[in-house]
C-alpha cells in the first residue's frame, strides 16, 4: 500500500473517533485540529491513544507532527501510562513515537508516581520505552536523577550511571542523598536496588 492510500486508510479512524477537523494545506501536509486518534493492534487491542490541539500529517514523510501531546498506553484494556509533551511526532506507519519537550509520564499503578525527561521514545513494538535528558522520577518515598532510562514492561524503571538517588523521610524532606551505578525501581513493589559493573556490588531498598 503506497503512502496516499495508507493516509486515506487513516482518515477514518480520526472520523469514528472524535470530531476533528481535517484542513488541506497543500499536497504534502495536512493540517488536523483537536485531533482524538486511536491506535489498535492486529488483534483488535487499544494498544494506545493520542490526542492534541494541532497536528501536521507529512504525506511524504508518512509522519504525523503533534503539539501539546497527551498519550494513554493501554495494557489488557486499560490505562497503564499517561504520557503529556510539548511536542512528539509519529512516524513509520504508526510505529515510532518521539516526544521532547517537558515529558511527563505518570503511571496508574501508583498515584504519586512521575517521570519527568527531555525525550521520551517508543518503538510501538517493543514493551519498553527509553526516555534522555534531565531524567527524574519523583514519589513520597525517593526522588531519582540521571540522563537516561528505561522503563520496561514489568514496570521497573532502570536508570544509567551515573544515578543521583534522594530517599525521603516520614515528612517527606530529605534525608539520605548519595550518588551510584545503574539503579533499578520496581514500581509494583516499590523497591530500589543498585548494581555496579562488576557485580560485586548489590543491594535493594524496600519502602
């Protein structure tokens, strides 16, 4: 299927989805007002759900350009992740998700959990997104920095060396900061553990 038809092939999804309006600007782009889209998998899954106030579909490019982002990623039919940026694109044939600028991840399992980063990056078939930048995860019990992470399927977040790690005391101030190798926070468990490049070093930390 050549570029034009797979982006006729898409304007219905935007139709049956929401209200958008569709304005044509020239051959190559077209621009989409309050566009709702969701994405499904091959089995019929809501695999995720986009939505912005402004975007630009590049047809040659086959990319999608969106403003004020806000992401849901949906795992066994319901919300797993909320995802908010200044600006993403969404490129080979709805397989590749960039999104820069003030990334804001919040995860549903736990109610005061927040990654923040630069860059967030998905390749929609893998199960694990990476995020560059000023990375920081944030919760009531420890506050993580670094400049890059990876967040897997099973909801373990792993950040590179070097790690910056703050664990917060019952008043929610600071109270142990230290800095190591890669550090891994389990979200379900919430539990902190490090690793250094020899293997020598272990330890975890439960809250």
């Amino acid at each position: 299927m050549n570029k034009i038809y797979r982006f006729i092939f898409i304007i219905p999804i935007f139709i049956l989805g929401c209200t958008t309006n569709v304005i044509e600007e020239n051959k190559v782009t077209k621009k989409i007002d309050n566009l709702d889209l969701n994405i499904f998998s091959k089995s019929g899954d809501k695999k995720y759900h986009i939505t912005s106030p402004y975007s630009i579909y590049n047809n040659i490019k086959d990319e999608f350009q969106f403003k004020k982002t806000t992401i849901n990623i949906f795992s066994d039919g319901k919300t797993k992740y909320v995802v908010t940026s200044d600006e993403s694109t969404l490129s080979d044939n709805n397989k590749v998700l960039e999104m820069r600028g003030n990334v804001k991840l919040k995860t549903i399992v736990q109610s005061d959990d927040y990654l923040y980063a630069d860059k967030f990056i998905w390749n929609i078939d893998e199960t694990s997104y990476l995020l560059t930048g000023d990375i920081k995860y944030e919760n009531k019990n420890v506050i993580l920095t670094s400049g890059k992470a990876k967040l897997g399927v099973e909801n373990i977040i792993e950040f590179f060396n070097p790690v910056k790690y703050v664990i917060k005391d019952d008043k929610n101030a600071n109270f142990f900061e230290t800095n190591s190798e890669n550090a891994y926070y389990d979200i379900d468990k919430e539990s902190l553990s490090f690793k250094a490049k020899d293997n020598r070093v272990r330890s975890k930390i439960y809250f």
